[in-house]
C-alpha cells in the first residue's frame, strides 16, 4: 500500500515552488530518550516542525494526557482505525500496539510544516516504504547497559516487560544499518542538536 502523503516540492500553474513539509522519523530502542529529543526540538522551533501524537491501545502511564502523550484507544477502536486505513503506520510492541494517524500528518505535510514520528522500527520501515522521501533516524544509546539502567529508571514496569524490550532492543540495534542517520544519545543537549543539524541540512537542500 502507498500512502497518498505529499513530501517533495511542487511546482504551482504560475511556476512558483510550493514547499511541501518533510517527514522525520527518529526510531530506535524504547528509553533511547528520543521522546526527549523530540520534545527538546520541537519546543525549540514550534513553528515548523509539529509533534505527530501517536494512537496506542496500552493504559496511560500516572502523568500521562489523553491527546498529549497518547490518544489512548481501545483494540476495539484501534482495529477500526487499521481498517478505515487512518493509519499510516503501526506496530505491536510489548503487549500493545501504537500508531501515527494519517490526517494530522497528511494536513501539516501539504500545509508546508515539517512532522517529526517518535516510533519504533517496525513503524519506520513501513514509513521508509510508504512515504519515499522520508528522512529515517536512529537514535541509540551509548551502550546496552545504559539503556538497561534507563528503562529501570523510568520505574513504571515490570521486570518481564523490561526484559522484553531489551530482547527487542538487540533486534533493533541490527537494523540500523538501513537508516538514513545514526545518533548516539549520551548527552540529550548534544544528540538533539545532531538531530537538529540533520533537520537543517534537509531544509536547506
Ligand atoms: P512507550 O510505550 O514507552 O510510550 O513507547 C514504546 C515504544 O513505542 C517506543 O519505542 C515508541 O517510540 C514506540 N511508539 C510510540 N508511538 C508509536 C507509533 O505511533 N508507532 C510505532 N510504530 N511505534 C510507536
């Protein structure tokens, strides 16, 4: 299935160039950090690059909004969502699945505005292959232990669900090859402005 997202320039009938936003997608194991690279970035130019809010059948975590964090929808809803086609992408992950609906990113997209996806990497490969143009990064962490002492850090899961997502975690690592980027996170200062060197050298292209 193509997806019907514009993402190059267009020329208009009088020949002026409409720009057309770019998708970003920045990928990579789960407590990487790139929700914070993402929040880092988007706070520090709301203007052009908007936040694409995922829809997830997992429960919210305490502190967490319904339509900030997550639209938080049951399985019910969110097969109706897969059928409708309303998805551009979605993956199972430890128990539930997440996904990026398709009419805020189409809108902003065809409005001119940059969308940046913080997903996993199943979602950015059906991104790399729906949406050409696409400018996939990956983010990773410094080390697995360090990636281990995050997810425990977060303290909301259990031991088994921690366990899952550094399996998954080691599977994901290997498919970084096939990413446009690569950025380690050591320091969050540092890996978003990589990141937002990256976005700039697209802009300016
Ligand atoms: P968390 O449950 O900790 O919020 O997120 C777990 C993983 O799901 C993270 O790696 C996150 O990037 C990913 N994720 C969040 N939203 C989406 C989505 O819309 N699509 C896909 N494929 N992954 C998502």
């Amino acid at each position: 299935m193509r997806s019907s997202v514009h993402n190059s320039s267009t020329g208009s009938r009088s020949n002026s160039a409409i720009r057309t936003g770019k998708l970003f997608v920045l990928a990579g194991p789960s407590g990487v950090g790139k929700g914070s690279i993402v929040r880092e970035l988007v706070s520090r130019d709301p203007e052009s690059l908007s936040l694409s809010v995922s829809v997830t059948t997992r429960a919210p975590r305490p502190a967490e909004v319904d339509g900030v964090d997550y639209f938080f929808v049951d399985d019910d809803a969110f097969d109706r969502m897969i059928r409708a086609g309303e998805l551009l992408e979605w993956a199972e992950i430890v128990g539930h699945r997440s996904g990026t609906p398709r009419g805020f990113v189409e809108d902003r997209l065809a409005a001119g505005r940059d969308v940046v996806l913080e997903i996993d990497v199943v979602g950015a490969s059906q991104i790399r292959d729906r949406v050409p143009g696409s400018a996939l990064i990956f983010v990773e962490p410094p080390s697995m232990e360090e990636l281990e002492r995050r997810l425990r850090g977060r303290g909301t899961e259990t031991e088994d669900r921690i366990r899952l997502r550094l399996e998954t975690a080691e599977w994901e690592m290997e498919q970084r090859a096939w990413f446009d980027h690569v950025v380690v996170n050591d320091d969050l200062e540092r890996a978003s402005s990589q990141v937002a060197a990256i976005i700039e050298a697209y802009r300016s292209a």
